[in-house]
C-alpha cells in the first residue's frame, strides 16, 4: 500500500503539470489578446504547485507521506478522481507519448547535416545589445549566439522533375527587439550567401517592438537569391504596425504574400505559393480558384495551420513560431511551446498524409533564452521521388 500511494502521488503530479502545461501552450496558440498571456502563465504555474499541495492537505497525510493513501479514498469525490485521472496520465499515457516522440521518424527526409556558427567567437565579442530582457543571455550555459545552419534533403512525391536540387533558406522568428544585437543578425545573413539559395523563405516574427523597424531594411537588404523571396509575418509583427513592416520588407526586395496564393513559373514549371498568417491575422487564404494539381509551397507562421495545409493538398509547408521549446530537457524535450498541439510540431520534419510540413527554431524570442535548443536556420534541398 506504501509504494501505491507514493506511485499514485508522483504519477499525479506527473500529470497534472503535463495537463497544465499542455494547456497553457493551447492559449499561445490563439489569438487572444498578448496581455493576457502573461497572467495566464502565471496561474498555470502556480496551480502547477497548488493541486499537488491540496491533495497532500485534503487526504490528511499530516506529513507521513503518501505511502497511507488508501484506494476506498479515490472514489469519495471529485478531488480523488482527478487525483487518479492525472496519475493515469502521468504513469502511463506520458510515458508512452514520450517513447513516440523520441522515435518519430520523417521518410521524406533524406539528410540531415548541420554546422554550428558561434556568432559571439566570429565577432571577439558577445553581441548583447540594449534590449529588454538582455540580462538572460549571462545565464550560465545560454546557446543564444550558437547559430545551428542545418541543410536537409527532402524527397517529395510531386516535385517536378525540373526543380531536382532546387534549394530554399528559410529564417523565421528573427523578434528583432535589441538583444541579440543587430551584428549578431548581420552574421547570419552574411553566412546565408554562401549556400547561394534559389528560394528565400521568411516565416514571420520580424520585430518584437516599434522602435526596430529601422533595423529591417538594413538586414533584409543583406539577403540574396536566384529565384525569388517570399515572406508572411507572425503574431508578433500582428501586435507592431503589421503593415509598416510590409512595406519595409517590400523595400527590401522580398515579396510579401499575406493571406493570399500567387501562381509562380520556375524552370519552366508552374507553382503556386500561399501565404497563412492565420489566426491572427484575417481572413484565412481563399484557395477556391487555385489551379489543381500544381505543386503548393504554403509559407505559414504557425505550423497549427497544418490541418488547413491538408484539406487544401499542400505539399509542403514552412513554419516557425515554437521555437523548438527554446528549453529541452534530456529525453523528455521542450515543456513550453507555444501551439494548440502544444509539443507536437516543437521543430523538424513531419509528414502529414500527403503534406509535409518543416518547422524551423527560429532566430530569437522575446526572451533570450536557449537551453539544448540553439537558434536555427535552414536550407532544405527538394528532390524528385524518382
């Protein structure tokens, strides 16, 4: 009876964070007002805490421990139902979510390489600037300025013949917002011209204030391409004169998509690219009078709107806004992502029936922190299924 209740307890406490945890995720992955955002972190948090507590106190285990715990106890009411629920959860079910994540493979995934870029060594300094939250990047062990390039190869079934070893960059969540510091992004793009991209893909969150605007036309202007450059924003840039940043990115030479498609030639076959910044940003692309059967590249800040990318057949789509977790811990990975799936889509290649969708980390965050989860930015290699 002793080791029961201890299980029962532990593998409570085990699921009543993961629901919470899951739960809060959900919330930052609608279109709520970002102020909210905040307490809602802060309640979750601390019934995190509190439940676990309310059981030790409302069983009366009077500092014994919960090896006295007895099972006729559970169905009393509510309180030990929701004990047993949770401990359900955190003993058996999130055991076995953890064991899938770890073993989830993409087979349209062909290679995978990356190369690390300290941007703190290559410029002698660590380029923290004056933002908000700057005084997380002195944390001990802080991966902010250690820049991961991955270049993946992906084998997609419809790809034209003639876009064999085509490549697209893709950058998203850059939250220019003072830290890192605008060298620290100079670097990066600097590094992008070496991989000499047909495609530029920019996957939204470009500033996290209204005084960055100014830093946009410098760093963009940096990027260079064969074919074209495409970009959608995020919900940040939602909340900071989404239309200033537009024309910005505009005067950079990269073309904005919104929430509309636009049919596209490249060596000589059709495509049509789609842009989603829904939720927050409306109404939801209109893909009703979209040619049939031309290969879809869909940019999306999100990947939640990867349901939506199945319904309309497209064949790939990139993402960002999770961030990879920014914190992962050893097996288990990242606990706070930003999505309605919450851990589902945190970063990688994912095939969703005949859509698969990349999720790239991302540059930055509101909040400088990275954690076994380094900025990252991507250049993925389509080839033909032959």
């Amino acid at each position: 009876m002793f080791i029961f209740g201890w299980l029962l307890f532990v593998g409570g406490c085990i699921g009543n964070t993961a629901l919470l945890i899951f739960h809060c995720n959900w919330w930052y992955g609608v279109p709520v007002n970002h102020r909210l955002l905040t307490p809602v972190r802060f309640v979750h948090g601390l019934l995190v805490l509190a439940i676990p507590w309310s059981w030790w106190h409302y069983f009366g285990w009077d500092g014994t421990g919960p090896g006295n715990l007895r099972p006729e106890q559970l169905v009393q009411d509510w309180v030990g139902g929701y004990l047993l629920f949770c401990s359900a959860i955190g003993v058996i079910l999130f055991p076995i979510i953890t064991v899938r994540r770890n073993l989830r493979r993409a087979n349209v995934l062909l290679q995978n390489h990356t190369g690390t870029l300290d941007v703190a060594a290559k410029l002698g300094y660590k380029p923290i600037g004056k933002g908000k939250y700057r005084w997380l990047v002195h944390l001990p062990k802080n991966d902010v300025f250690q820049v991961d390039f991955s270049e993946k190869t992906l084998r997609l079934p419809k790809l034209p013949t003639a876009w064999d070893g085509i490549s697209i960059v893709q950058l998203t969540d850059f939250h220019l917002h003072g830290t890192p510091d605008r060298e620290f992004y100079e670097q990066i793009m600097d590094a992008c011209h070496a991989w000499d991209p047909d495609i530029v893909a920019i996957t939204g969150d470009i500033v996290d204030t209204r005084n960055h605007h100014s830093w946009i036309v410098p760093l963009f202007s940096l990027l260079r391409w064969r074919v074209a450059a495409w970009a959608v924003l995020g919900n940040h840039d939602s909340w900071y004169h989404p239309e200033e940043i537009r024309r910005l990115l505009r005067q950079s030479g990269i073309d904005v998509l919104g929430n509309c498609w636009k049919p596209v030639e490249i060596r000589g076959e059709p495509l049509v690219v789609i842009g989603n910044e829904n939720p927050w940003m409306r109404p939801v692309p209109d893909l009703s009078d979209c040619p049939k059967d031309v290969f879809r590249l869909c940019l999306s800040h999100t990947p939640d709107n990867i349901r939506w990318a199945q319904k309309n057949r497209v064949d790939l789509m990139l993402s960002g806004h999770n961030h990879g977790g920014q914190v992962r811990l050893p097996v288990i990975g990242p606990i706070l992502v930003p999505s309605c799936y919450s851990r589902r889509y945190d970063g990688g290649t994912y095939e969703e029936d005949s859509t698969v969708l990349h999720v790239c980390r991302g540059l930055s965050a509101q909040h400088p922190l990275r954690y076994n989860c380094r900025p990252e930015v991507t250049k993925i290699i389509l080839r033909c299924a032959g």
